[in-house]
C-alpha cells in the first residue's frame, strides 16, 4: 500500500510549520531516523518523527528535523562539470 503521510514540520529553531500549505507530505514510508533530504532548498536530518495525539490543536504526524553540516551537494566538485 503506498500511503501519503502528511507531516507537521517543527525546525530546529523550535519554529512549527504547519497548515494546508506548508506541510511536507511523503509518500510509501515515514523517513527513518537520521535520514537526509532537501526541504525548502535547505538540507535537514530527521531527529524524530511521532504521532502526536494528546491535544486537538496539535493532532497528527509531525517531524522533527534538526540543521546538517554534511550537505551532499558541498561534495561535488564544481570543476568536473564544466
């Protein structure tokens, strides 16, 4: 079954995200732990992903991303492109 997860988004800086527009929805399986991904033209690690079910306001998946230094697009030599 290929399921579409529509996730609340809190960023590093405690910042929440979320509402029709800018929730991150993926598709199949909810990220794994540690995983990298690109969001908003900024590369984030997932720190944590849980189903909030405890207030009405805050109900469902949310994500938690924290900032990564080991951005894979930092590896590419710009060079071997041209």
């Amino acid at each position: 079954m290929n399921e579409t997860f529509c996730l609340n988004v809190l960023l590093p800086s405690g910042e929440t995200i979320d509402g029709d527009v800018n929730l991150l929805e993926l598709r199949g399986v909810l990220p794994p732990i540690g995983s990298g991904f690109y969001w908003h033209n900024k590369f984030y690690r997932v720190k944590d992903v849980f189903f909030n079910s405890d207030n009405s306001p805050d109900l469902g998946w949310w994500i938690t991303l924290e900032d990564s230094d080991d951005d894979p697009r930092k590896a590419i030599d710009p060079s071997y492109y041209c």
